[in-house]
C-alpha cells in the first residue's frame, strides 16, 4: 500500500511543479520564461486576456473567445525607414536630450498575431521579455540619478537663499527634477505594462519579480536577412555608437567639473548636475541599446531563425565565455595562416589587441585598439579597419571602432578580427560604485 500511495504522490507533485505557478520576489530568466509561455498557450483554452490597442488608434478591441483568437500583447515596430527618422529626429544636436524618443518611422503594423503557432509564442515572449529587461536596467539606474536631484536641489536652495547662487540655479534644478520625474513615470508605465503583457504570456504571477540579468543569449550580429533590414540595422547601430559617444562625452564633462572644483572654479551644485547629465546619457545609451535588440529579434524571427536563437538560453554565458578566453596574444586554431592583404601588401605576421586590461567599472568605457605587424616591419593602427564584437549585449556595449562600456556586473570577451587574424581578451565588469560623498550632506 505504501509503494502506490508513494507513487500518486509524486504525480501530484509532478503535475504540481508543471503548472504555471506565482513567481514571488524571485528573478525570471528567458529560459524559463519562454518554457512557461509554451506550457501556458500549449491549450487554447487558457487563452491571453484581450490586448488594447494602441492610444492613437482610436479603435475599440473586442474581447473574442480564446479559441478564436489568442493575441501577442505588444505591436511590433517598423524599422524599415529608420535612416530618415533618425536624420529628422532633432537636426540641431545628433543626439536627443530625450531619451524616449520614437525611433519607429511610422505607424507600427498589427502586430496582434495568432499564438497558436509555436513561432509567435516564442517571438512575443522574447520581445516582451527584452523590453521588461531593458526597463528594469534603465530603472536602477534613474533610481540614482533621483538621489541626485533631491541633492542638487537641497545644495542651490541653501545656496541661493545665502545669495552665493543666482535664482536661475534653483530654477534650473527644478527643471531637471521635473524632467526626471517625468522619465520616472514613462519608465514605471512602460515596466508594468511589460510586467502584465509577460504575465499574460506565462501564465506567471510578477507582481514582484525582477528579470534575471544577462539571461538572453546573445543576439547574432547578421540578424537581418533582407537589404532593407541590414540597411536599418546598420543605422540603428550607427546611432548607439553615436549615444555611447554621447555618453563618455558626459563622464569626461563629470571630471573636468571635478577638476575645476579642486581648483575652486565649479561649486558642489555643478558636480552633482555634471552626475546627472551623465546618468541621463546613459539611459539614453540603455534606451537605444533596447531598440537594437528588439529589432534583431524581430529580424530573427522574419527569417525562421528565432528557434535556434532561443535554444541557446539553456546554455549559460558563463560556460560559452570559459570557452573563449585566450591569452590576450592567442591566435584560434581555426584562424588562417598569414595571407597576402593585397599585391602591393605585404602578409601580415600579427595583430595585437592594446591595451591589456582585463577589468572596467560597470559605467565606465575604454577604448580598444588592433594593431598589425607586417613581415616588412612596420606596424599599423587597424583599429577602424578590423571587426569588432562582444560576447554579450547587455553587460556591456562595444561600438564598431572598439570603444567598451561596461553596464552591468559579469564577465564578457572582447573580440577582433582583423582580415582572418583572431583575437580576444576577457573582461571582468564590476558593479558600480555609488558616490556617497555627493549623496551625503557635506
């Protein structure tokens, strides 16, 4: 009697830990959550809750029965005339100051698809899923830059009111708290709105739950298949290279205001305003990062390529990077044998990848550069020649000329090739540190 009794219970247990089950406080990897929209859309009878459509719409959705319509709750985006948008987008400076900028070049086609087919199950999830990522990632770090606001605020109130600043200051840094606070509230509509859209999808409880970090393999860089879709790509990456430029733009200003304000030529206030101007760069960075990532994954899924892509969240980025790091001169056994660049050039010996550092604070860039020795002798700076890429797109950003910033704690491989010659060096991001002394009341 106890055998059996044994054995029901297991499959209780069983059937208990296949259902879709409240998610509490604890974190959501991509693999699970993919695995929970495929069990949750398995049955047609546990159809997703009807989706409103867009605000400037202006049409009514009406509820049908789950059997007849199960709907993806986001809309995808067209990136097809992305150039002109981003050329049209604010002809004075080639960065916006705001972050949210719409970088749609219209109206989004219906994107409300039937999630009976596996495809569109695992292309709405992925896509809900990178943007419920990409908030939660600029959120934490807005959070900071709302401490600093109430700091700067406090400092040009005493400051004004003892009239060592003129009015303007305060003026000014109300201004910047309302701009923050207006990001702030974006934000939040945006993560709740990801937050039940992916709650709907899974059948899960996130009333409390945070995205798993890093948990999204990463996203091929020949993701587009059509001209039309590497044209667009193209120019999407173009402009986070010009957003991360933007941004060390920001933290070189920060320590040049350091700088004056050893020398007694900048107060406290203008430290704290040069910190937020250089966190809201960095959202704007996140921002842009986020709409490249959506749309590979759109491109992933127009070409049938989007399966093998999600396959890969089983395996972790910890084991794909134990298998790439090489010392920092290593050539891959599978690259070629030095080779004729040209007639007139003579073969390559090595590529060298400068400079050698193997740690960056989350928050921080350095610039990498490829530098090749030719058997004549002489050496050349390939750095805007070579090709660059990173094992991962959310713990860090590398630009097409080597430029890193790291945005996240973990571990990620820089790597160049340069006309068949490989090279790669593992860099290890650190969390970002808080500036306690700004923060406190000194």
């Amino acid at each position: 009697m106890e055998l059996p009794l044994a054995l029901s219970r297991l499959r209780l247990f069983a059937v208990f830990c296949l259902l879709p089950c409240p998610v509490h406080g604890a974190s959501l990897n991509f693999g699970q959550a993919l695995q929970l929209a495929l069990h949750h859309n398995a049955n047609p009878g546990q159809g997703l809750p009807a989706v409103a459509p867009p605000r400037d719409s202006g049409e009514a959705r009406t509820a049908r029965p789950a059997e007849t319509e199960r709907s993806c709750p986001v809309l995808l985006a067209d990136y097809s005339g992305i150039a002109a948008q981003l050329e049209s987008a604010n002809e004075s400076t080639p960065l916006p100051a705001n972050p949210f900028l719409n970088l749609r070049a219209g109206p989004a086609p219906a994107g409300a698809f039937d999630l009976r087919s596996r495809k569109n199950i695992l292309l709405c999830t992925a896509l809900v899923y990178a943007l419920f990522e990409g908030t939660h990632a600029q959120k934490l770090v807005l959070r900071e830059q709302q401490s600093f606001v109430n700091r700067l605020l406090e400092i040009e109130s005493r400051r004004v009111s003892a009239e060592v600043d003129h009015p303007l200051r305060l003026t000014q840094a109300k201004l910047m708290r309302a701009k923050v606070s207006m990001i702030s509230q974006a934000l939040d509509a945006t993560e709740h709105e990801a937050r039940a859209a992916l709650s709907a999808l899974t059948g899960a409880t996130l009333d409390d739950s945070d995205p798993a970090g890093n948990s999204m393999p990463l996203l091929p860089e020949n993701a587009a298949a059509t001209v039309e879709d590497k044209q667009a790509l193209k120019q999407l990456l173009a402009f986070r290279d010009i957003a991360q430029l933007d941004y060390v733009s920001g933290f070189l200003s920060r320590l040049k205001v350091t700088h004056d304000m050893a020398l007694a030529k900048a107060s406290i206030g203008d430290l704290v305003a040069a910190h937020i101007d250089e966190g809201m760069k960095l959202i704007a960075l996140l921002h842009v990062n986020d709409h490249v990532r959506a749309a590979k994954i759109q491109m992933l899924g127009a070409s049938d390529r989007l399966e093998s892509w999600t396959a890969g969240s089983a395996t972790s980025n910890a084991g794909e990077l134990q298998g790439e790091q090489q010392s920092p001169d290593a050539v891959p056994a599978n690259s070629p044998e030095p080779r004729m660049a040209g007639s007139q050039t003579p073969p390559i010996l090595s590529v060298l990848l400068t400079p050698a550092i193997h740690g960056l604070q989350a928050g921080r860039s350095q610039q990498f550069s490829a530098i090749a020795t030719y058997s004549d002798g002489h050496a050349k700076d390939v750095t805007s020649e070579a090709h660059w890429s990173c094992s991962t797109d959310t713990l860090a950003i590398l630009s097409a000329t080597g430029l890193l910033t790291g945005l996240a704690a973990g571990q990620v491989t820089v790597h160049v090739d340069f006309k068949g010659i490989e090279r790669s060096r593992g860099v290890s991001v650190t969390a970002r540190a808080a500036d306690e002394y700004l923060l406190a009341g000194h």
